[in-house]
C-alpha cells in the first residue's frame, strides 16, 4: 500500500476514535476536543510517526532500517521515495496500534466517570470471548504488525455498546440562579438568568413560561407577557398539554394582574382555535364560560360581582363547610353524633353524609373518616348526577392537603380527568397535575445547579 493510502486509513481512523470520544466522554465540549487533538493526536499518533521515519531512514549501523522490505528495494536511501517507503508501513501500524490503545483508554475512563464498574466489566468480559476467533486469526496471520488491527476488533465493540450503559448525558437547562434571584426581588437579574439559559436551550418550555411570569407579575408588562407566551405557544415542537398550560397561564395573568376577564375569554378561545375538537379545548371552553363577558365597569371600581373560575392551584370543595371552629371539637363532635343518628334513620340522606364527611376531616381532624363517609356516597348505585366529581375533588384535596399523601392524591386528580372529563373540576385536576409536574422539573434541576462541576476528564498519553 501506497503512502497516500496509509495516509488515508490513519485520518479514517483518527475520525473514527475523535467520535466515539467525543459522544462518549467530551459531549460537545470544545475545550476538551481542543486539547485532545492537539495532545493525544500529536503525541500519540504523529510523534510516533516522526521516530518511525527517523529510525527507518538511518544510515547509521546503530540505527538500522527496520522495512526489510525497502532494504531490498532498488531506492536510493535517503531519497524521497526511500523515505515515503519506509513510512507508508509506519503510519498504518502506528494508527492501528494507537486506536486500540485510544479505544481502550476510553473505556476506563468510561468506568471511572459513571461508575456501573461491574456491568462494564461483565460486557467487556462476553465480547472478548465472541470477538476471540476473529482476534486470534488476524494476530497470527499478520505477526506483530497486525497487533494493532486485532486490537480494534476486540475494543470497538465493547466501547461501542457501553452506550447503553451510560446514564442520559442530554444537557438540560438550569434556572436554580434564576429562582434564587426571584427570592431576592432581583427581578432584573433573574430576567437575565434566564435569558442566558435560553440561548442555549432555545425551545426550553418552562425558561419561556418563567419569563413571561416576570414580566406579568414582577414587571406589571402583560403585553410583553402575553408576547411571549404566543412565541412560545408557536414553536413547531410544543405539546398540546404545553400549549394548553402556558394559555391557561396567560389567562390567569390577565384575570389576576390585570383584572380583565375580556383578555382572559379572548386567551382562552385560542385553545379552541388552536387544538379544535380535542379534550383540551373543551375544558378550555367550560373555565370560559364561566368568566364573565363584561369587563369591569367604567370608573375604576369593580362591579360588585363574584364569580367562580375553575379551579387550578386547588380544587373546589363539593360541598359547604359545617361552621364549627377547629378548636371546638366538643360542639363539632356533637354535631357529628347528631348527623350520624340522621343517617342512621336514612343511610341514602346525600346531604347530610356530605356534612358528616366535612365535620369530620375539616374539623375533628379525622381525614380518614372523612374520606370513608364520601367513598360510600361514590358506591351508591344512584348518585346525584354531576356529584361523583366533586366527592373525588374533595377526596383527592384531603389526601394532598390534610394526609399530606399526594401518590394517593395524584390517582384521584387522574380518576377525575378520566372518568368525568366534562367537568369543571376535571379542568382543575388537570390543571393541578401538570403545575405539580413543572414543579418536580424544577425541583430536580436545583440540586444539579448546585452540585460542583466534576473535573476535567483525564486524556490518554
């Protein structure tokens, strides 16, 4: 083989380990790439190549030729073709030899990053013995020069697989600075937090939604809010459940901060128009209609008007509260026997097993009781049309709110949102379980914000 040819083979084999390091260790980082050709490549690979040419092109008897084959050759020593001769050979057993030794490099480093030593060893231990024949016959049939090629045989498959060991390396962003300056009231420098963040995460969901939130509720701009939330809402890649959330967010901005239940309808139609005939768009329907079509009347007061919107943060109880102060258990205990001397007399009486329940969770601090007396009204064979969501609603609020249990929680909001789709506190429980799971996102990145960065990774040579 030619020069050029071994030439070639060495840069197909240089690329060839440049990325699987790169996908498996340096993962985009240009530093670390920076420094591994510049000392890895030149002393691993050309140095090597330069001592080759050197030992080989000597005319010195204390340095003789190890090319036999160019001995013979009709060349005249030290000419340029003597010289691209003797290296040729050089270049291509000196790249195979230093991508098995890169590629076994890599693997303990592998190893020493993410631990999970054993299963490592294990994989590295079952393609040893597959890979054995192949190995053993490329290392007998070309000596010593083809050491190197068997090599690659044998590692290249075990650091290929060891992908699927390796823990999902996918940076993701990071706004615990951001949130420690909301704490703060530096509502400037956690607008620039997370302005950061998302140049590198373009598309980031939840960076967006945070943004538009400072400026709705920190920087009174519902404009700018609102501006955002429909730049986001555009991106291709959106789900509709992220799409429908940062709506409902926009809404709740308008309802809140700038009181103005126009804007709320007017955001709220645009899930409809944007997700027509879809699940989501239907309780986007219900919370509009119950917002008001009249914006408050002229004069700066607020019509003296009340009305409910659907839950979100929580959900609405089903039914009155009995009106017993928490501390004085002896008056609620004694209202609670009487309602039990009624149901005893009449064991269908909806009302006053709802009243019972109530007493019983909200002021006798007995939630389990509570919760039983709503569970018999839930098997009741002919129960109040549009009563069985609220009794989940009220059951799922005291296994979060009174138990503190939100596993158990979570199944009731999900029973909800399956099984009673059309209703209001559907809408709520919906909502409720997708703020907890943003609320999980989050709390998940702030330990890694905090964590020290790991050191720089060890290089070959």
């Amino acid at each position: 083989m030619g020069f050029l040819g071994s030439l070639m083979i060495a840069g197909i084999l240089a690329g060839f380990v440049f990325q699987y390091w790169d996908e498996r260790l340096f993962a985009g980082n240009r530093a670390q790439i920076k420094r591994w050709l510049m000392d890895w490549l030149g002393k691993g690979l050309i140095l090597p190549v330069v001592v080759w040419v050197f030992v080989n092109c000597g005319r010195h008897p204390m340095v003789p030729p190890l090319v036999r084959s160019v001995i013979k050759s009709k060349l005249a020593p030290g000419s340029l073709g003597w010289v691209l001769a003797v290296t040729a050979p050089g270049v291509l057993i000196i790249a195979t030899y230093w991508t098995t030794v890169s590629l076994a490099w890599l693997f303990t480093q592998l190893i020493g990053r993410h631990g999970q030593w054993k299963e490592h060893l294990v994989l590295a231990g079952v393609w040893t013995f597959i890979t054995a024949l192949p190995v053993a016959a490329v290392a007998w049939a070309g000596g010593w020069p083809a050491a190197g090629l068997a090599g690659i045989v044998m590692w290249w498959p075990i650091v290929h697989n060891a992908k699927d060991l390796l823990p999902d390396q996918r940076p993701t962003p990071v706004y615990a600075r951001a949130v420690a300056k909301l704490k703060f009231g530096k509502y400037g420098e956690a607008e620039e937090a997370i302005l950061q963040e998302l140049e590198k995460f373009e598309d980031d969901f939840d960076g967006w939604l945070m943004l538009a939130g400072i400026y709705a509720n920190h920087f009174h701009d519902l404009s700018e809010a609102e501006r955002t939330v429909l730049q986001l809402v555009n991106q291709p890649n959106l789900l509709p459940g992220q799409v429908s959330v940062a709506l409902h967010q926009l809404a709740d901005w308008h309802l809140k901060a700038g009181h103005d239940p126009l804007a709320a309808r007017r955001v709220l139609a645009e899930i409809g128009r944007r997700l027509p005939g879809t699940h989501l768009a239907r309780m986007a329907e219900l919370r509009r209609n119950q917002i008001p079509d009249q914006a408050p009347a002229a004069g700066g007061e607020a019509p003296a008007r009340t009305y409910r919107l659907p839950v979100t943060e929580e959900v609405a109880p089903a039914t009155p509260t009995v009106n017993h102060p928490k501390g004085d258990h002896h008056a609620a205990a004694a209202a609670a026997n009487a309602l039990v001397a009624r149901l005893e007399k009449d064991p269908n009486d909806v009302a006053v097993r709802e009243q019972l329940a109530t007493l019983l969770a909200e002021t006798l601090d007995r939630p389990e009781c509570g919760i039983e007396q709503l569970q018999l009204l839930l098997e009741m064979p002919a129960a109040p049309e549009g009563k069985a969501s609220q009794w989940l609603a009220r059951i799922a609020e005291w296994h979060i709110a009174l138990r503190l249990d939100w596993d158990t929680g979570r199944v009731c909001l999900e029973r909800i949102v399956r099984e009673y789709p059309m209703t209001k506190e559907a809408f709520g429980a919906m909502r409720r379980l997708q703020m907890r799971d943003m609320d999980v996102k989050l709390a998940r990145r702030k330990p890694r914000a905090l964590a020290p960065k790991p050191g720089a990774t060890p290089e070959p040579g």
